[in-house]
C-alpha cells in the first residue's frame, strides 16, 4: 500500500530542508534524504527535518535532521529556526518560547511575531560553543586556532569550533575568490576531522560584517549554515577579527550572532519562511 505523507519546504537565509512532522510513516528517512533532497528528480533541498512532540518534559518539540547524503546531523541552526515558525504556525503551540531537543541537547528558541502573529525571525540559543574536542579533530588536544592545514596543494589556517556539529573556520581576505567546492570537499573528508567537517570561508569586510561562504559536510555548498556562523563568530571573536557581536553575511542571507559574555551561549537570530507544501508518496521510486 502506498503512503502518502505532507511537507513543508522552508528555508532560512537560503538553507532549505524538507519538513515532515510525525515520523511514524518514516522508516527509512536517510534514503528519503538522499532521494527527496535531488533537486531535478525529487522535492529539492539541503536534507530532510523529521519534527515530533517531544517525549521529555524538559523539551516541547524534537528534531532529527538527514543531510543531503542520508548522514544524520546533530543539529542545525537554521532549521531550528524554521521548526520554531513550523510549530507556532501550524498551531502546534502557542508558545512564543520553545525548548527544541536535538542530538546536541536541547536548544532554547524565541521566537519574534508580527502584528498579524505571523513568526518573522528566530532567535536560537545555540548555548556553549566547544573549542576542543578530540572525538572531532585529531591534535593531541582536540583544538586548534588558527592552525595551518594543507589542501588541493595550498596551505591554509583555521580554527576550530564545535556548536554541537564540527566547524573550521578559515579567514581570507576574499572569501568571494576561493574555489569552495575544491578546498571544501577536500577538507571535509581530511584525516584531521575523524567525523568529517563543515568547512567556512570567511572575510570581514569594511562594515564589520564578515562575510561567509560555507561547505556543509554531507550538503556540498549551501546558501547559509546556522551553526557555521556561530562557528564563523566564535572564530573571529578569538582571533581578535571582531567583538561579541557579528553579522554574518552568507550567499542566501544575513544572520546576527552574539556570543553573550554573561553566560558564554552563543545566540543566533534570522528569519525562517515557507516556501512550498505539498504531498508525497514515501515509498515511490
């Protein structure tokens, strides 16, 4: 018998999953990534967001999230975002405040409405970020800040910053000008990253924004990542490239992120917005 499911495309500056809420038709959702996420032959996307109630009481809601690949993520920033819209909106909640359970713990979401109570933006508290983690980077401490690594032949220096999912942030002074794809791919898969890597490109700029490109492990290139720029202002904070407030400017959008001094989580703000619904079949070839 055939199985019938409703989605939602959302997107968040530019990185854009598939949302399905209730999981129980789903019995084989990294394949469902793979297959759906094809953006010629399926709904098209950067992976695929199962969302359900959450069987905790510490949290309202729970995600798991499926990369383009069919990997399994921790977490994402930018698809927290659009669950905190997901939820108001279809009237799953009335909460303005809601606690979302990820792989990575469970992750505070404000969410800001306008006069109509439509959700216009998303603030994430993205809590600590970690700086050293030797399940995720392979030096004899698990950190590096500023460190230098070789790819494709060019020699390059980054820094590394967990928010949950592993980053390495590399400062240049044209992000616009590096081959992504090329150094991206490479350094995702280096032995230095036992897990692989989501890899930025980051230039700050006259204004005092920074400008960021991003590879996403498992996606490939993506418009915006949510983590990657916490990651990116982690990074520039510790490198003495900006204060605790930054602007990220990605190829699909603009997110603010402060990395608060009170508490040291890290907050990350930006818009969520529907793009297309429909219905699809789950075992259909």
């Amino acid at each position: 018998m055939t199985a019938k499911v409703k989605f939602t495309k959302m997107q968040g500056a530019g990185n854009d999953y598939i949302y399905i809420y209730g999981s129980s038709p789903i019995a084989d959702p990294a394949g469902l990534a793979r297959r759906w996420s094809d953006r010629h032959k399926g709904i098209g996307g950067d992976g695929l967001v199962l969302i359900d109630r959450s069987a905790v009481p510490e949290a309202d809601f729970t995600m798991r999230i499926f990369n383009a690949d069919g990997s399994e993520a921790r977490m994402c920033g930018n698809a927290s975002r659009c669950i905190g819209k997901y939820v108001y909106e279809k009237g799953l909640t009335d909460k303005t405040t809601v606690r979302l359970l990820t792989r990575s713990g469970i992750k505070t979401l404000l969410l800001h409405t306008d006069k109509d109570n439509r959700v216009e933006s998303v603030t994430v508290d993205m809590q600590e970020s970690c700086l050293a983690d030797r399940t995720l980077l392979a030096t004899p401490d698990g950190a590096m800040r500023e460190g230098a690594v070789t790819a494709c032949g060019q020699e390059l220096s980054g820094t590394f910053v967990s928010m949950g999912n592993p980053h390495f942030v590399i400062f240049t002074d044209d992000a616009e000008a590096v081959d992504v794809a090329r150094l991206g791919s490479a350094l995702e898969v280096s032995p230095l990253f036992p897990e692989r890597c989501n890899i930025e490109f980051a230039s700050p700029m006259e204004d005092g924004s920074l400008r960021t490109r991003v590879w996403e492990r498992g996606s490939g290139i993506t418009l915006a990542c949510g983590t990657g720029a916490c990651a990116t202002a982690v990074a520039a904070h510790l490198t003495g490239r900006c204060g605790r407030r930054s602007t990220i400017v990605m190829d699909g959008g603009t997110l603010e992120v402060e990395w608060s001094k009170d508490d040291n989580h890290v907050y990350m703000t930006g818009p969520a917005e529907i793009v297309f619904e429909g219905e699809i079949n789950v075992n259909e070839e």
